[in-house]
C-alpha cells in the first residue's frame, strides 16, 4: 500500500463507501480496490473490534471475514476459558482442572482473520496460528505481528498441520460454515473441516478442543454427533441478547467432577459484564410450575436461556413461574433482581375483549411490542390496536396455561 492510497484512507475512513466508490479517484496512484476496502472494514471494526479500529497500521480483508469474525467481546468470552489461573472467575472449571500443565501452547487450527487468536493466545506461552487461505494469511499475520507477537504464523492446511503437531494444551477450531457453492452449513459433518473425521486425532493431541460452532446448531445433537463422555461443557453465547456462537470444550482426560455436561449460557451486556445460568445436562425431566394468572413482575429469559431450552430450571433456580410451557414467559410475586433476561413491572393485564383493551390501553398511544406463543403478528397486533412504535410501555402478547389470549402491559426495570 502506497502513501497515497495510505492518505486517501486516512481522509475519507468517515465516508460513505459507496457514494466513494461512485466518484472513484482521479489520482492513478491511489489503489482504490484496496482503499475501499480498508475504510470498510475499519468501519465496521469500530463497532466490532473498537481496540483494533483505534490502532495504526491494521489491515482489513474482504467484506466476508470482516462479517465472520468473531467481535472482540466474543472473543474476550473465549480468553476467559483458558488456562490463565490468572483469569479465574467464571471461565471453564474443566480447564482449571488442568491449569498445571505447563508450557501451554494454543494451536488455532482455522485462524481466519484472527481475532479470537490474538486474544486467546495471551493466555499461553506459545501460540499458532495456522490459516490455508494465502490472501488471508498475509493480512491477519501482518496484523498479528503487532497483536500477538509471540504467535507463530503458518500458511498452511489444517488437517495437515495436525497430522503434524505433537501436543498441545488446546487446540480450538471455528470450522467453515460454507459449502463449495457459498452456501451456508449448521451441521458438524457439513462444515470445513469435518470435526467428526478428524475427533479422534484432535482428542489425541490436546487436552482440551474448543470447537467453535454456528448458533443455529442443536447443542443436544453435536454432544450425540461427537460423544457425550468426550465434551465437558457448552457454552452459549449471546452478545447484546443475540445469539452468536456455540462454545464446545472436549476433552479425552479422565477426571473425578461429575461426569454430566456443564452447561453455561452467557448474555454479553453492553457494559461488556456477563449475565451468566448454568445447569447440568441433560436437563431435569421435572416440569416447571405454571401460573394461570400473571403475577406482579414478568421475566422475558435471554437468548441463550432461550436457545438452551432450560425453562424448568430457570424457574426452579429463581422461584418464577411460566406463564404456559409454550410462551417462555416467566412471572412472580416479588422482584427477582439477578434474573438471567429482561425484567418488567406489569401495570395492566387484558384479554382481546374491546371494553378490556380500552381500558388497559386508554394512556398508550405508543409502545414496544413483543408475541410470544400469540395468534397474530406484531404488525398485525399494532394495527388492530392503533398503537405507534416507541415509548416506555413494553406490551407483551401472548397465551396463557388455559388457552386465554392476554396482553400484559409493563415497564422495564433495572
């Protein structure tokens, strides 16, 4: 990269890239391919990797691995995983266990752009970064060099770089979810490279797998597809309240904790701290108490809770009641503080009766909407009840334990 392209970047990393893109650039020197690309992805590193974005010198790949890459929070959730006694707190018991083995060596065999390595790598005493795609390696080792600089960098395949390692403490994998045509894959035998061909080994040469898999997967069919007695925990995590990744660590090490999978599911909030729930699979045959009446206070469970299914042991856990086994919508009595999701004070319940609804709703003109286990859509709810989008009332529309179609009128609490 030249100094003009340099400069061109530096002038325009606000600029809309493709009003820029339109208007080109006149001067023959400045590559503009290149230029546009950098004042992409540095745009979408400030929200994603925002310490990355407050660097010089980074280099940003194609749009693709900027969309794939793990967001530094994400990545900052995996750090706490390894063995770093240092970390401590609410990382993985199973690789505290066996926090004594030492020299530590990470080896990530599918680096990518390489967010996840350059901050799991600070948590070893050596690290490898293997990537097969040359265009890159070459960006994301260039980068490593100023945020992992004792990881070693290899350009090449990573089955055949196992085939050729001796041991390490860990090795993690975040396998493609994308078929030859570009076509996305949630299976483990779908994706790139086929975990499930390559278990064994990868057991055999580490203490611990992390394997990172796509959040759409079901986690109760890759403990099956992979082997109950080799994984040790899932973690799932959201970030924001959106579901991100599917954490699996495995191992083939014999230990005396209880031989059920640990199961931790994780809302990254926006002040970066986590809200945490954790139980043991599989999960409890036992069904949770149901409310034919709301109570005082509703609780809406986080993404994670959501996609792990564990409503019988939230509500156990936390002294709530559902609302029906089907609406996942949780309430009680008094306020639960530390509940794992969003928390409302409830002002109003309704059926869809006309006289009902007018008076339940006589102050609302707008409010947030949310169905749940409800015959109507949003759309279709905000029309019948002439309601704008916004304000401080959050509605929530959906079905008893009797059949009773009910809104519940709330305000959010801290």
């Amino acid at each position: 990269m030249n100094t003009k392209t340099r400069d061109f970047i530096g002038k325009n990393l606000d600029a809309d890239v493709r009003q820029l893109a339109l208007k080109g650039c006149r001067d023959p020197e400045v590559d503009l391919d290149m230029a546009l690309r950098q004042i992409a992805g540095h745009q979408i590193a400030r929200r994603k990797l925002p310490s990355w974005a407050a660097l010089d010198g980074i280099l940003y790949p194609p749009h693709l691995n900027m969309e794939q890459c793990s967001s530094e929070q994400t990545a900052r959730y995996k750090k706490s995983l390894t063995p770093s006694p240092s970390l401590g707190g609410e990382g993985s018991e199973y690789i505290h266990s066996i926090q004594n083995v030492r020299p530590t060596r990470l080896v990530d065999l599918t680096g990518g752009f390489g967010v996840d390595f350059a901050l799991m790598s600070q948590a070893f005493d050596e690290a490898i970064y293997v990537e097969r795609d040359t265009e890159l390696f070459l960006i994301a080792s260039a980068n490593l060099k100023l945020l992992a600089p004792k990881g070693r960098c290899i350009n090449g395949d990573a089955i055949e770089t196992l085939h050729a390692l001796d041991h390490a403490t860990m090795i993690f994998m975040d396998p493609a979810r994308r078929d030859s045509h570009g076509s996305r894959t949630y299976g483990i035998g779908d994706c790139t490279p086929n975990v499930l061909e390559i278990k064994d080994e990868l057991l055999q040469k580490a203490d611990i797998v992390m394997l990172k898999l796509s959040p759409m997967l079901d986690w109760h069919k890759a403990i099956r597809d992979l082997g109950e007695p080799y994984i040790k925990e899932v973690h799932i995590v959201s970030l924001h309240n959106e579901c991100k990744e599917l954490i699996l660590m495995m191992s083939a090490r014999r230990d005396s904790r209880d031989s059920r999978v640990k199961v931790v599911c994780t809302n990254i909030l926006p002040d970066g701290s986590y809200q945490l729930f954790q139980f043991s699979s599989p999960l409890s045959p036992l069904p949770s108490s149901i409310s034919h009446l709301p109570s005082a206070y509703l609780y809406e469970p986080n993404a994670s809770i959501m996609k792990a299914g564990c409503f019988a042991e939230v509500a156990r856990a936390f002294n709530v009641s559902q609302l029906s086994t089907n609406s996942h919508l949780f309430t009680s009595d008094e306020q639960i503080p530390g509940f794992p999701g969003r928390k409302f004070r409830i002002t109003a319940v309704s059926t869809m009766n006309r006289q009902e609804l007018k008076r339940a709703l006589r102050d609302i003109h707008e409010a947030n909407i949310t169905v749940r286990n409800f015959p109507m859509t949003v759309a279709q709810l905000r029309s019948k009840l002439k309601i704008s989008e916004g304000g401080s009332d959050y509605i929530f529309a959906t079905t008893l334990a009797d059949g009773k179609h009910v809104l519940l009128v709330t305000l959010p609490l801290r």
